[in-house]
C-alpha cells in the first residue's frame, strides 16, 4: 500500500497543522517549526553510527545496522510514542529532513501498529523550510510596516500588546533586545526565529493584513539576527516616537528587568539559584558594555549595583536598584538613542504619549 503524501505547505503553516518530527535530536535543535513536535526515528548516537557505515560501506549495510540498533523493544517505544501522537493529533502529519526512508518508515510503522494512515510532507523539512525562506522575502516586499521607537524604558513592549495588527520581535526572539536583555530560557535558533517570524507574517497576509506595527531594532536582537530583507524593510518604514519622562521610563525599567525577570528566575530555578543567576546576569551584561561607558563610570555603576543587589537580597529593598537604571538611561542609552535618531529623522511621522500613540494608529492609520 503507498501511504500519502501532502505538499500544500502553505495550509500546513495556516492552521497550525501539528507536525511529528521523526529526525535526529540535533537535526530539531538546529532548526524546526512552532507546531512541531521531535520523536525520532533514531537517536544522534544511532544517526552517527549508521551515517558512517553508510560512508564505509554504503546504503545497504547503513540500513542494516538501523534495523539492528532499533530492535524489537525500542522499535516498540518509539512506534508507542508515535501512536500517542496521532490519536492526540489525528489532523497532524509527520516528516523526516528530505521525505525519504525514515518518513516512509514512520509512516509504514504507524500504519502497520495501528492502521492509521498519518501523511507524510512530500519533501520534508528541507521542502518546508525553504517554503519558508520564500515566503518571507515575498512578506519583507509585500508588508508596509510602522516602526515604533521611543528611548529605552519609553514603554514599547508594553503598547505592542495593546495592538492586533503587529509583529513582536522581542518575543519570536525571546530576548529584550538590550545587553540585559537575556531571558532565563535559551533564545530559539537562528532558524527557529526565521521559520516563526515567516509564518507569522504569512498569516497575515492571507488574512490581506500588510500595515504591521514592529518595534525599532538594531539588526541583532541578542545572539540572533534579523533577516536582511526585513532590516531592509524596516528601514525604508515610517517611524512613530514613543514619549514618556524619566520617571515612567525607570518604573517601567525596573518592573521589567528587575520585578519580571528576577520572578521568571525564581520560577524556573528557585528562590536562592534564581536570585543569583539573576543577579549575575546583571553584572554580566554591564560588563558587556563597559567600555562604551568608560572606565571610571563603569566602575561606578558596578558599585552602584553591587550595593542594590545585596540590599535587594539581604533586606528586600529591592527600589535600590532605580539609582542605576535612571544613571544608564540617562547617561548611556539616551545619548545612544539621540545619536542614533538623528540619522532617521526624516521618517518620523509622528510623535507621542501612549494614549497618543495608540490613538494615531487606530485613526490615522488603521492599525487594529
């Protein structure tokens, strides 16, 4: 019986299809896609195995010792965890890198354990992925983005949210977008941010959505980059100003960088590991940047921190900490931002408070 096959990668990234990735760990941490979901056909220790005695010996001996490293019982388990993941998503289809022999016997297994016919992706990953890449350089041309900037702490990330009609770099990235930027978690691959950000655009343009509200970033958004036709894009975009005084921009700093993400460590690692981390992140993101700020102000911040941190830690007085970011806004980033703001002026088209802000893009532009 010849199993199926699908090719309508477009409908697939739609709705969300769920999708079984029968490849090797490695191969699904360097690249894969929201909805999937890794249970391979062979482990890294087997792929590199049968990939060397494919070399030494050829295809037939490697797909010998496959059928000899996955004997009867791990046959058993993975072809278990394969069935679980069909009757939880019977709508879903599964692939391996090109849509070849470890797809098709997947596939045949699954049918052969439960007589389900789950389709395979004509082509696989490398099909699905270059759908992706084409797609967003169709997106980069087709998209007619507005660009929020606003100096740092001005409260971006806080009106993105309020808007419908938007791409969340921050977010696709999971990273904040400043040297203290790094979330607890690992940010996605360079693939994984490309492979989201492309779907992401692509719904909406099926849904004849191309006015898009993106927050102003540099090209590198933590260890990961935007995509050149994207940069190209937004640089060529009106740019609408985010205004808020000193004091808001330090409230807002501190609520995201101190309040949020010392809770986002303590969930993940505990109270003591999660404030330490914490804690030496910060001091290991001001090293980053401490020779733009000079030796001597440097230093002074470090102590600056040092002393919040363990008045943070040791007697809950966690408001220590605002002397530093209002010295850092106001005495690094701002100068940066003007520097920077300088260069693009031109495309400016509007600015504002966030009430103001929001009111311009809903009137005057028709962002929902």
């Amino acid at each position: 019986m010849e199993l199926p096959q699908v090719d309508n990668y477009q409908q697939l990234f739609l709705n969300d299809t769920p999708l079984l990735d029968v490849r090797a760990p490695v191969e699904f941490a360097q690249g894969a896609f929201p909805a999937a979901k890794n249970l391979p056909l062979i482990n890294d220790a087997e792929r590199h195995a049968i990939g060397i005695r494919y070399k030494e010996m050829g295809q037939e001996q490697a797909i010998e010792l496959g059928h000899e490293l996955v004997n009867a019982e791990i046959k058993e388990q993975r072809v278990n965890d394969w069935t679980a993941f069909t009757r939880q998503h019977p709508d879903g289809v599964l692939y391996c890198f090109r849509g070849g022999m470890r797809s098709r016997i997947s596939q045949q297994w699954i049918y052969d354990e439960t007589g389900v016919v789950y389709p395979r992706v004509k082509g696989g990953y490398k099909a699905l992925r270059r759908y992706l890449i084409d797609e967003l350089e169709i997106s980069a041309a087709e998209i007619r983005p507005i660009v929020l900037s606003g100096r740092t702490g001005s409260g971006k990330t806080i009106l993105l949210k309020l808007i419908h009609d938007k791409i969340d770099l921050e977010s696709i990235f999971n990273h904040r977008g400043s040297a203290f930027g790094k979330h607890v978690t690992p940010q996605p691959s360079q693939i994984d941010v490309e492979n989201q950000l492309s779907i992401e655009l692509l719904k909406f343009r099926k849904n004849n959505i191309y006015k898009l509200l993106l927050e102003d970033e540099a090209v590198a958004i933590g260890s990961r980059r935007l995509p050149d036709s994207i940069v190209e894009t937004m640089r060529q975009s009106p740019l609408i100003i985010l205004e808020a005084g000193a004091d808001e921009r330090v409230a807002n700093i501190f609520n995201e960088y101190i309040t949020q993400a010392l809770a986002e460590h303590q969930a993940m690692l505990g109270e003591a590991q999660g404030f330490n981390t914490w804690a030496n992140g910060l001091l290991t993101a001001l090293e980053k940047i401490q020779r733009r700020l000079g030796g001597a102000h440097s230093k002074a911040i470090k102590s600056v921190m040092e002393y919040a941190i363990n008045m943070h830690r040791n007697c809950a007085e966690p408001d220590h900490h605002k002397v530093w970011i209002r010295s850092l806004l106001l005495e690094y980033y701002d100068p940066m931002y003007d520097y920077q703001l300088d260069k693009k002026t031109e495309r400016v088209v509007f600015r504002g408070t966030q009430d103001e802000v929001l009111n311009y893009l809903i009137q005057q532009q028709g962002v929902r």
